[in-house]
C-alpha cells in the first residue's frame, strides 16, 4: 500500500513538475511580444527596431530634423559690413571705405542640394578722401568733396549646401540695375598764364559735379557660412565681391563763358566683408 501511495506521489510531483514548466514558457513567450514594439521589424537573432516616422527620430544619434534652411520655402537675409574699394572709383575719385548693407529674398526648392531664386539689393555708402584732391593738384586752392551712394536691385540666385546639421555653406550670385547719387562735389583751381612782355594773369576754374541720379550695372558673387541658432534663424559671415560701372557727367568750367561738359565712366570694385542674419520659413 505504501509503494503504490508513494508511486502515486512520484507521479504526481512530476506531472505537476511538467505543467510549471509548460506555463512558464507560455507566459514568457507573451511578455517577450508585449514588450516587443508597435512598429518593430524584427531581425536575425531576435532583435527588434523601430520603424517609426517620427520627425523626431535620429539617424546615426545625430537629430534630423531640418534646421535652417533645409525643408523651408522662403529664405530672408540682411547683412552689413565693411566695403573695400578699388578701380576708378578709388582712385579718381579718391573714395574711402564705406559700408555695404545688402537684403535678399528667396523662394527655396529642394532637392539633393537647396537652391533659391528671388531678389537683391545693396545700400553702399563710400566716404571720400579730400587730402588726396589737394596732394594731386598743387592748383587746388579749394575742394569740397561729399560721399558717395549706390543703389542696386537684381535678380538673385542662391545655392545651399549643407555640411553639418547646423552648418552651411551658400553661394548667392546677383546681376543687375545700379543707381548712384551723384555728391555735390566742387573743385576750385587757380591757374597762371603768362605771356611775353605781358604780366601773369590768374585764372579761376572752377570743376564741379552735375548731381542727379545715374544709372548703370552691377554683377556680385557672394560666398558665406550660415549657422543655425533655431529651426527658423541662422546667422551669417562672409565676403562679397562687387564689381559696377556707371557714367556721370562734370562740368568744367576753364572759361566761365563757354563751360563744358564731360562725360565720365567710373568703375567700382568692392570687397565686402559682412555678418548678418537669415530667417528661414
């Protein structure tokens, strides 16, 4: 009677043994799919990872989400900076260096690379150099010089290229209209003649500008870094080349009654070094 209780004992324990074993695996299996995520593929091994479309998600532990102008399609920059100049302008006309603040607008289009078309416009402001016109002419008695100030409106062409996920590099090519406001500029020589057997006699003449607003073109190139502070606002440094040319008109009066009026092509070339800002939207 006792080996029959204690077979039916020893059956028991491992039928019980078996039923423990068979619901743990069952139930393992469960939280192993509960805890699998919503939207996971599964890998070789076991391994799980998510396909979620999140913006938010990361690649490569670097955040993707577009920061300047990536994904936008308007693109505003204003600038400022230091104007180098050269050429005739210069050295003519004797200009100093001036300012150059500039204002673009872009419609973006997307692709491998960004690239925006819109427009341009420069405000540049050159000081002149009175102590050269006396150091040029030793019958310079009086000069009175102001400074100069161009205007431009373009076309505009922008190309984007990104290099980190807050850092970019542009360039942004404009051609087109150049206005210049003529200054109030007078120069004042005396001039000696003299002939045999006659005393010297002093001439006044008088070299003044015909003010007004005269037209001509501009091309530009410029090149520049962007770095993104937000989604939307960038900060920026860089060079602009400038290159215009323009005609105005002095008059020269050597003879006050039969002054004459000269015709003059002057050429400007800029080396602007500016910072500035871009908002993107």
């Amino acid at each position: 009677m006792k080996q029959a209780r204690a077979s039916l004992f020893i059956k028991l324990l491992i039928a019980a043994l078996f039923f423990e074993t068979s619901n743990n695996f069952v139930f393992g299996q469960e939280e192993h799919s509960k805890s699998k995520p919503k939207n996971a593929v599964s890998n070789i091994g076991g391994s799980f990872h998510s396909k979620s479309t999140d913006k938010k998600a990361h690649r490569g532990g670097r955040n993707t989400l577009p920061i300047g102008i990536e994904g936008k399609k308007i693109n505003i920059g204003i600038g400022s900076g230091l104007a180098i100049p050269s050429l005739s302008l210069k050295t003519e006309e004797h200009v100093m260096l001036g300012s150059n603040t500039h204002f673009y607008a872009h419609y973006i289009i997307n692709g491998r690379s960004s690239y925006g078309i819109g427009i341009n416009t420069n405000f540049i402001f050159l000081n002149t150099d009175v102590t050269k016109f006396y150091n040029e002419n030793q019958n310079l008695y009086h000069a009175k010089v102001y400074p100069w100030s161009l205007f431009t409106i373009s076309p505009s062409f922008l190309i984007n290229f990104s290099i980190k996920p807050r850092v970019s590099a542009q360039f942004v090519l404009n051609s087109g209209a150049l206005m210049a406001t003529i200054p109030q500029s007078q120069l004042n020589f005396i001039d000696s003649t003299s002939a045999i057997g006659e005393p010297v006699v002093v001439v006044n003449r008088d070299y003044i500008y015909q003010t007004g607003t005269q037209t001509g073109w501009f091309a530009s190139g410029i090149f520049q870094f962007n770095y993104a502070l937000s989604r939307h606002l960038e900060v920026r440094a860089g060079i602009d080349y400038f290159y215009g040319r323009f005609n105005y008109q002095r008059i020269n009066i050597s003879n006050p009654l039969t002054p004459t009026t000269e015709k003059t092509l002057r050429e400007l070339k800029l080396i602007d070094l500016f910072g500035g800002l871009a908002i993107s939207f």
